[in-house]
C-alpha cells in the first residue's frame, strides 16, 4: 500500500509535524514502508521524498495557503500508485477530499483555529477561514490524526460531532543514556528555551522571571523576529550570560540540551509539547506550565515542575529551587528520563501505520 505523506516543513524541523516527518521518514526507510514524501521544504527529490517546488514571493499573505494546496495536490496525483494520502496538516487534505477518490488521513496538531475570535483582525479572519478548511476535513477524512488526548476532547467539545478521531503521540528518537553527572557541574545553571512562537512558549514570562537571577546562562532558541520585540529589553542590564540562536539544526538543539540543566517553555498553550519529552530523554529538568498535553508528558507533574501560564513569580521560585536543589532535580530527571521512553518513535510509527491500516 503505497503512501503519500504530504509535509510543508522537512529538514528545517524546528516544531512537532516536521520532526515527526523527519522520524517517520527514517523508520519508514529503515522498515520498507512504502512512504513517499512530498515537501517544498528539501534541496532536491530522490525516490522517496518529491520536492515540491513553491516560489518565494508565494508567502505573501492569503495567497500560500490556496497556491500550495493546488501544488501538492498536483504533484500527488502525477503519482497514480498513491492509494493513501495523509497531510501532516489535515487543511492540506481540502482538494484530495473534494476531487479525489483516495482514502484522506489528516493531522491536527493543535485547537487554534478551533477556538472563535472576538476581534476582528487579520489573524482572526485567517483563522476563520483556515478553520474552515480544518472541519471540512474533519467531516470528510477517513480518519484524523490528534497528538493528546486533551486534543481530543477539545475537538469533541467544541465540535459537538461524532469523527473518526485516533490519538498518536509525536514520538521521538529515544536511545539517550542517562547523563546525571552534569548536574555535579551546576555553579552556573545552563537555562534553555526552545519555542520558534516565542509568544505562545512564554519567552517574556521566563525573561521576567530570571531579571533579578545570577549564576545562570540562558540559551534561547527562536525566531529572529524576537530581535524586534519590546521583551528583547528584559535583557537589558541583567546579570547573567545569555546567547541568542536562530535557525539551528535538530542535531544542534539537542548538543544544547546535553549541556542543560533546565529546558524552560512556560507555555501559553500546547497541544503536546515535544520539547519536554526531548528535554527528559537528554537528561534535563523540565518546568513548563499545566495547559494542553503538557500534563500527558510530565505525567501529571511527576516528571517536571507545572506552573500557570504568566506566572513569572513562581517560575522565579521554581528555577531558584532547582538550582539549589540538585538531589531533588535528579530524581525529577530520572524519573522523567524513563517515563519518556513510552513516547519512543518505533511506538508511534508502529501505530500510525496500525492506524491508517485499520
């Protein structure tokens, strides 16, 4: 059964669906899977990932969603042996389900464009007319693909309708041996945040929690469009060492991560949060916040610390506290390092095709 799995991000796999991609790409090599993937976001095509080519000046907006959407549309359909076609974004899905007669599997992997915007703005009319495309999908999807539990609910909540909805955790590439001897070197704490939408990761509530701290470095992972925000002036005059990364490679972060102490994303909201199990498996404490399925993957708190949301004062006191205590930070640590090993990525791969199968 032949597969076309349709991603816009691939190699830049900075958020959950491209490194999933990325993972399910692997192991569906490693195994014979017959997966083929489409993408723009690859230098050039080979027998199993279809570059599909989208010009620059096309990110204008309002015009890329519609213009990739014919593209990739076309691109599989050249292909006739596709039998299967599953977007790693179910919007994607909108012409295969209205022109086609092959079997649609579609991912929603978050309940933003779910929720109803009082204001009117830009944002708030393309998320309108993208939750279009998202329930049109949903209705008409053979199947549709949620990453928490708490995902789940949400959709049947709000949507007040019966689908075909099957759970499947963004796994990840476990393997990593547990590494406690860095926390013997914990004079100066090494922070990391890594959240490309550093507003939804609450990059200006871990700013205004760690202003007054010293003996820490703080390595922040995000997008070059922080350079611009009024939040960049919470670096003003502190205390510790920080550095700024943009664009950096899977292989990188995680060369962060084996040098952390802490992984910090006080988000807003989260679907999932696959920064925290990567976090776990690379031997860090973790303190995120009590929102989305983020209690899923610290296991209600027992393999990290949870806040509120914008709660910078008690994240001051959590970060103080790990940093102080270095016994109770590595039984949080090992206690996470083998929770995480549920979300391994031969777990989910093995399930996603039991799924599409079924």
């Amino acid at each position: 059964m032949r597969i076309a799995f349709i991603t816009t991000t691939f190699e830049n796999t900075t958020n959950g669906p491209a490194k999933f991609a990325r993972l399910l790409y692997d192991y569906s090599i490693a195994n014979s899977k017959e997966v083929i993937f489409f993408t723009e976001d690859t230098k050039s095509s080979n027998k199993n990932v279809i570059k599909v080519h989208i010009p620059n000046w096309i990110d204008k907006p309002g015009i890329g969603f519609i213009y990739r959407s014919f593209k990739y549309f076309l691109a599989v359909r050249k292909m006739t042996s596709i039998e299967i076609v599953v977007s790693n974004n179910t919007m994607y899905n909108f012409l295969f389900n209205l022109l086609s007669n092959k079997k649609c599997v579609g991912f929603i992997n978050d309940n933003e464009h779910f929720i109803r915007k009082k204001e009117i703005t830009y944002a708030s009319v393309r998320s309108t007319i993208f939750s279009f495309f998202e329930k049109f999908n949903l209705e008409r999807n053979e199947i549709t693909i949620l990453n928490s539990k708490f995902l789940k609910e949400e959709i049947e909540r709000i949507s007040k309708k019966e689908y075909n909805l099957k759970i499947l955790y963004k796994g990840i590439q476990t393997g990593e041996i547990l590494d406690l001897t860095k926390h013997e070197n914990d004079k100066i704490l090494n922070i990391l945040f890594v959240k490309t939408n550093y507003n939804a990761g609450g990059l200006n509530t871990l700013l205004r929690a760690v202003k007054d701290l010293e003996n820490i470095h703080l390595n922040i992972v995000t997008s070059k469009n922080i350079l611009n925000e009024p939040m960049m002036s919470l670096l003003n005059g502190v205390n510790y060492s920080y550095q700024l990364h943009h664009k950096l490679s899977q292989k990188e972060v995680f060369l962060l991560m084996k040098k952390s102490h802490l992984v910090c994303v006080p988000s807003f909201f989260e679907a999932l949060g696959v920064v925290n199990m990567e976090a776990m498996l690379h031997s860090c404490a973790v303190i995120s916040t009590n929102v989305g399925g983020i209690p899923e993957v610290l296991d209600e708190g027992r393999a990290g610390i949870m806040i509120e949301p914008n709660d910078f004062e008690t994240l001051e006191k959590e970060i103080r506290n790990i940093h102080k205590n270095r016994d109770d930070r590595k039984v949080m640590i090992k206690y996470g390092h083998e929770f995480v090993q549920k979300f391994s990525i031969n777990n989910t791969t093995a399930n996603f095709f039991k799924i599409i199968n079924d």
